[in-house]
C-alpha cells in the first residue's frame, strides 16, 4: 500500500534567498523541510510538496516562475517524491500556461530524482496532456469556503467520469483536495489529498 505525505500551500517562505532559491518558512519548520522529508521517509511514507507555476502561490507565497530548474533541482536534493504544481498568481498576460506546465516536467525530468509530477492542466481532451504530468486536476476545491457536502464528493465523481479512460499506468485523474476547516473566513485550512494509486 502505498502511503504520502502531502504538505500543500503555505510552507515555503514569502521570498526566494538572496541566491535565487526557494527555501522554507523557518518559523513553521525551524528545523527545515529536508529534515522533515527525512522525517517522514523514516516513518515508510513518501513525501510531497507544493509549488506553482506563476510567481505567487494561492496563499501569495513565494512560487516557481522562471525558476523551474532551479526548484526541481531542489525540491530532488531534498528527497521530495511529488510535486504539487498549482495555477495561481502572477503569471504575465499571455502566458502559454500548457507550456510552463511542460517546462516544470522537464526540469523534474532533469533533476536526477523520480518525483510524481501534479498539474492542474484541466484540458484532458488534449492527448499530449499524459506525456507532461503523472495526474492533473479534474475539478475544483471539495467544501472551499468551509462549508462541506457528501454532494462536493459526488460532483467531483460525476466531473472524472468522462475522463476514466485516460486513466492508466504512469496517469491517474485528480479529483484533488478535500477541504477541512473550521468557520470561514478566518479558519486556516488542512487540505487532504484524495488519490487513487
């Protein structure tokens, strides 16, 4: 049985070092994110993490734009197993965004480290979709907002279905996150990853 550790938004810092890279929030993990990976392999489980394609999180922290080599490089150094790739701020007007999807899979590809590669590339009607990511999000966040239904679960369900064919070794549909909170607006939010293996 296979078994992960998802840390999704939020542990990264709100900068990049002087040096270009990205680092931890060294509040929330004073230890570091290597140590925690090291952590987490000891206990039998893989390790994930979180980034995104455009220059700022969701959470408008520090993300991957024009350092995708850059941070697949360390996100292997550190001995993460999956990347969560997001589509969120701060991307220039234009941007193809298939093709910095493609870039980020490449540069994982070239890190040296098998790291199961997440996207949120939505258009599983293009048959190129399988060659760049492992899996890629089907729909939106399940009780975003804090509010959460049994019909959140169903309708990300009912989204995958027309898409199972695509389904199969090396790529799986994501139904992606199962929000829990506590009252919005100021809860802050435990995302926990629904996956088919």
């Amino acid at each position: 049985m296979r078994r992960e550790f998802i840390r999704d938004d939020c542990w990264s810092s709100w900068n990049r070092t002087d040096d270009g890279r990205l680092t931890w929030n060294h509040t929330t993990f004073p230890s570091g994110i290597p140590a925690l990976v090291d952590y987490v392999h000891t206990k039998g489980m893989k390790f994930g993490i979180y980034s995104a394609r455009c220059a700022a999180t969701c959470a408008r922290r520090a993300a991957s734009l024009g350092h995708y080599a850059e941070d697949a490089e360390t996100f292997a150094s550190w001995g993460v197993d999956f990347l969560k790739f997001d589509n969120c701020h701060g991307c220039p007007a234009g941007t193809d965004t298939t093709q910095q999807f493609r870039e980020m899979h490449d540069a994982l590809n070239q890190s040296g480290r098998h790291i199961v590669y997440s996207t949120e590339l939505y258009d599983l009607t293009d048959s190129s979709t399988r060659s760049i990511t492992h899996m890629t999000r089907v729909g939106g966040d399940i009780g975003g907002g804090g509010h959460f239904a049994f019909a959140d679960i169903q309708r990300e369900v009912n989204m995958m279905l027309p898409f199972s064919s695509l389904a199969g070794p090396g790529y799986f549909n994501d139904p992606d996150c199962l929000m829990v909170t506590q009252q919005p607006p100021t809860a802050t939010a435990v995302a926990i990853r629904v996956q088919t293996p």
